[in-house]
C-alpha cells in the first residue's frame, strides 16, 4: 500500500463517516450505527498514523514500505 492508496482509502472512510453522522447511511440508526462509526474513526486514525509514518521514513531515508499499521490501542493511546 503506497501514500496514494492510503489516502483513498481515507477519502473513503471520511465519506462513510460523514454519511454516519448525517444519519443518511444504509445501515439504519441506532447501536450498530454507532459502533460503525467508531470503527471507521479508528480505522481514520490507524490511515493517518500509517501516513505518518510513511513520510517520517521517506524524510529519514528509511524504506517507507516498511511502515506498518499499528492496532488501535495504541494508535487512540496517542496525546495531542
């Protein structure tokens, strides 16, 4: 997975969301929604985190494929 697909598939997963928050989405309303939105917000994160990490190695001259997701608990555990 390169830079590009990982910014399509955000571009996916923010229109999911905003689909989820606007209530218009195929699955209904209520608990599963709900939880599919967390679910897409951290999958949000793992993307971002994974780009991160992806552009940090290309600047260090490190092979950005060897980049790789991280599990959610660690990715939400992140501090501003």
């Amino acid at each position: 997975m390169d830079n590009q697909d990982i910014l399509e598939r955000i571009k996916e997963l923010v229109a999911e969301e905003h689909s989820l928050r606007e209530g218009s989405a195929p699955a209904g309303t209520g608990a599963p929604n709900v939880l599919r939105l967390q679910q897409v917000e951290e999958q949000l994160d793992q993307c971002w985190d994974l780009l991160r990490q992806r552009r940090a190695k290309k600047d260090y001259g490190e092979n950005p494929d060897e980049a790789e997701v991280r599990p959610v608990s660690e990715v939400e555990g992140y501090q501003s």
